[in-house]
C-alpha cells in the first residue's frame, strides 16, 4: 500500500515533469526564446497570428 | 496491476522520446535507479530494457542532437582511461574471473553512461531535468521508505524496500547516502526550479521529500548516513545568512523527529564510538588493514570482487558491569571474503594505486572546479540571467562532499547513481566554457574598429 502510494505519487511527477519537458524548445538550444513551442506535440507549425476567434488575428 | 503501470509509463516515456530524444537519456536514468525490472515479475523482467534504453539514448544522440560545439572535459577523459584500466584488470588480473566479469559488466555501464552523458548536456533545461528525474526517480523508493519509518518500521538489512533483494541503490547504506546526498538538490529546487517553478505545492512536496530523505537513515539503521547528514548541516551552515536561526530550526527539526526514532536506532547509533565492542566496525578496520598489505603485494590491483580472497580474525572486546566487579570479555570470530565496506579501499584492492588515485583525482577536481563555479558566478559577479550557477554549483558540490564522506564507509566506487552526479558537474562545467568563449568572440571586424587598436594601413599609402 505504502510502496504503491510511493510508485504512483513519484511517477505521476515525473509524467508531468516528461509532458512539461517535451512543450520547452530551450531543452534542445539555449538560443531559443523560452515559453510555449512553435510546433505543436506532433511537430506540426502552430497557426501564426493566433487562432480562429482570435480578436488580434 | 503494478507491471501495467510500470509498462504505461515506460511507453509514455517512449513516445514523447521520439518527439525529443533527449527523453530517451532521461528514461535511462530512471530504469537506472528505479530498476522496474526488479519490481515486477513477469513481463519487465524478460525484456533486457535497461540494456534497450542504453542503446536508444545513445543512438538518438548520435542521430539526431546537435554536436557542433560539443566539449569533452578532462575528467571524461580519465574516466575513459579508468574504463579501460578497469577492464584490463578484469581480464588479465582478476583472481575470480566470474565474479569480476559480473561486476566489469554493470560498472562499466556506469563508467560509459557517466562518460557520454555531459557531453548531451547542452542547455541549462536538459541539467536541470537530469537532476529532477534523479531526484524523483529516488523518491520512489524514499517516499515508501519515509513514510514506513516514521509509522515505526526500521530494521538493518530486512527493511523491506518492495525489493527482495538488497543491491545496488536498494542496499540500505547506499540508499541512505543518496538520500541525504539528494537534499542539496532537492533544494535547490525550491528556489530555482523551472519544470516545476517554485511555488507552494513544489516547496510542499519538497520539504516533505527531505523528511523522508532524513528519515531513510533512521529507517535502514545505517550508520552511514547519520554521519552524512551531519556534513550536511555543517556544510550548509557555510552558506547560511542566518547562522544562528539555521542552527535553531536543525535542533527543533531534531526534537521533532524524536518520536519516530526507533529504540533499535539509538542503540545502534551509539555503537558509533565504541567500535571496540561492535563486530561490524572491527571488521570493517580488520579488512582495510588486510586491504592495504593486499595493495602493497599487489599495486595494480587484484581486479574486481578482490577481496574474496581476505580471511580474517576480528577480536571484539566487551566489557560488562560496573566499578570493580568490572568484567572484560574478548571474543575472537574468523571471517572470510568480506566486502570493502569503502569505496577508497574498494578502489584500493580491485584497481591497485592508480586507480585509486585516478579515482580520487576524478573526485577532488569536480569538488575544485564547483568551488570555482561557486565563487566565479557568486552575487553581483554572475552575469545577468546566471544567478542560479553558484547556488546550483553549491549544491552539487554538497551532494559530492557527502558522497566522498559515505564512501568512507560504503563501497559504492562504481554505483551508477553518484557517477550521474559526477556526469551533471562535468555537464555544468563545461556548458558554462562553452557559454564563456562564446561571449568572448567577437567578429574580426568590431575588434578592429574598437578605439585604441592599431590600424593597418595598406604600404603603398604610408
């Protein structure tokens, strides 16, 4: 009980820490600016000038 | 239920690997240390994943990162040499070829991953991850082992750490020295964490993490990390600002621990300074001693798993009642083929003197060159946007003083674990001289055009 309440709780965080990973271009060049991607999860370009609906696009 | 789990969670790890390869590094590091393999019991323990995930780590690397302004430090380099020594050793030296082939076979691991692994760490992210999954990964076997403790489990060598079989990070003296080691770390992430920013949930499941850090020794009963734990706070009063309210909150952090110290834990720790009395300590004295006239027969060392060959006579002395009615009683046992219970003794009667000192040399320049770190990039001298080096540099020169001191009494020379930490000094050092030659550069021509150099005229217009 205690050691799968230890697995669960340690994995989760490390899950989260791997997702977090993958979303941060400054894990591969320090160069780039740090915030979200200019792709999304499956690499594809994300939508310059914002998304539909969006008043500044 | 637990194999799925451990089986999900490694897939999830495979496909975000292939969106970054880095994942794939970080993935290693957690079979590495958690070993789910030895969790489990039918499908992990058939598949070779931790020699899989070695293979696609460094395949990815070499496919698919950048290499451009890759720097190899001198440390790697004589880490390389002590791969090789060590395997020469083992294969022309080694008195019990099987055991020492068993061994050459995973430290050697450790050696080529801790080798590699600096030369990937090419932003200050990827360091930082490195240590968050080395901080986690071990939260997986301290969180259990906290919580155990301070419910009133403990007991040397039958505490059960959800594996039957106490080696490698589960041993309960290395489990111990990792933990304590970690607790710079995991500070360090109160403060300067970017994968988890610091806020009140991170600082929470941090401090709560170093009561389980703290409470591992208690747990285990290993000595070890006692003595460890009191560098800590030695080494942490250095960079204190509030010397005399760090001391305040270690002794009421002291008190408060109190009621979940086991008695056997008392009893045991204060052994500390009677070694006389204890078997294990004597021992210990008696196979350093057989240790070191092994090394003078033998300089080059006796290749892994050496010392089985020691036999040796321990007297332990007792002495019961009290005043004159005192008795004293010496009681001699023979013993043979026990372990260096050191890592300098380790390297001592399996390396010889070189790689010993090799060994040593490695050590005492990452402790010198996170010293420089430390001071280089300290307050007001850190360039803008590096105030987080000289806290990290501190923190990771804790963690290794605390290591060298463990070792004294473990034998943990080639544990994978420590050698990761020497891998991340290496990866910091020499991600910041890149960093530094790179700010030095500048184009010929601004250089030229800087007031006070010398101009060069063509001949013909002089």
């Amino acid at each position: 009980m205690i050691d799968t309440f230890s697995l669960a709780l340690s994995h989760a965080l490390l899950l989260i820490a791997a997702w977090r990973l993958v979303a941060r271009p400054d894990l591969d060049s320090d160069g780039v600016r740090p915030g979200p991607p200019d792709t999304d999860i499956l690499g594809r370009p994300r939508a310059r000038g914002g998304a539909r609906g969006d008043p500044d696009a | 239920m637990r194999e799925l789990g451990f089986m999900g969670f490694l897939g999830a790890l495979l496909v975000l690997g292939l969106k970054r390869p880095f994942l794939f590094i970080l993935a290693y590091i957690y079979i590495d240390i958690v070993s789910p393999q030895r969790l489990t019991y039918i499908l992990l323990p058939s598949i070779p994943v931790s020699m899989l995930m070695f293979m696609l780590a460094i395949g990815a690397w070499l496919v698919a990162d950048r290499k451009d302004d890759m720097r190899v430090g001198a440390r790697q380099i004589m880490m390389l040499v002590l791969l090789v020594y060590c395997g020469l050793t083992t294969y022309y030296i080694a008195e019990f070829q099987v055991e020492a082939y068993e061994k050459w076979d995973w430290a050697s691991k450790a050696l080529i991953f801790a080798i590699f692994l600096p030369l990937a760490l090419r932003t200050k992210l990827r360091i930082e991850a490195v240590m968050l999954f080395m901080t986690l990964s071990l939260a997986a076997i301290i969180i259990g082992a906290g919580i155990k403790t301070a419910l009133g489990g403990s007991g040397y060598g039958s505490f059960a750490m959800m594996v039957d079989n106490n080696s490698g990070i589960y041993e309960d003296s290395t489990l111990s020295t990792a933990a304590v080691m970690m607790i710079p770390i995991i500070l360090y992430f109160t403060k300067w964490g970017s994968i988890f920013p610091p806020d009140w949930r991170v600082k929470l499941f941090s401090y709560a993490l170093i009561g389980a850090c703290l409470l591992t020794p208690i747990g285990t009963q290993a000595r070890t990390g006692l003595v460890c734990a009191a560098l800590l706070f030695v080494l942490m009063l250095r960079d204190s600002k509030r010397k005399s309210l760090f001391i305040g909150g270690a002794a009421l952090a002291g008190v408060l621990a109190l009621p979940f110290v086991p008695s056997a834990f008392s009893e045991r720790m204060e052994t500390i300074g009677g070694y006389q009395a204890d078997s294990s300590a004597s021992t210990r004295l008696a196979v350093w001693r057989w240790t070191f006239e092994f090394a003078q027969e033998h300089p080059l060392g006796g290749g892994f798993d050496s010392y089985r060959a020691n036999r040796i006579s321990v007297a332990t002395t007792t002495v019961s009642g009290s005043g004159p009615s005192q008795t004293m009683s010496t009681r001699v046992h023979t013993d043979q083929s026990r372990a260096f219970h050191s890592s300098y003794f380790e390297m001592l009667g399996e390396q010889g003197w070189f790689g010993l000192a090799l060994w040593l040399a490695i050590h005492g320049i990452g402790i010198l060159r996170m010293e420089w770190l430390r001071r280089h990039y300290r307050g007001e001298r850190a360039p803008e946007g590096f105030q987080w080096v000289s806290p990290l540099a501190t923190a990771l020169q804790n963690a290794h003083l605390v290591y060298l001191l463990g070792s004294l009494f473990v034998g943990i020379a080639y544990q994978p674990y420590f050698w990761i930490l020497v891998a991340v000094q290496i990866g910091l050092d020499t991600y910041l001289a890149r960093l530094r030659k790179a700010a030095a550069w500048k184009p010929l021509a601004d250089q030229v055009s800087e007031p006070g150099t010398p101009k060069l005229v063509p001949t013909g217009q002089a």
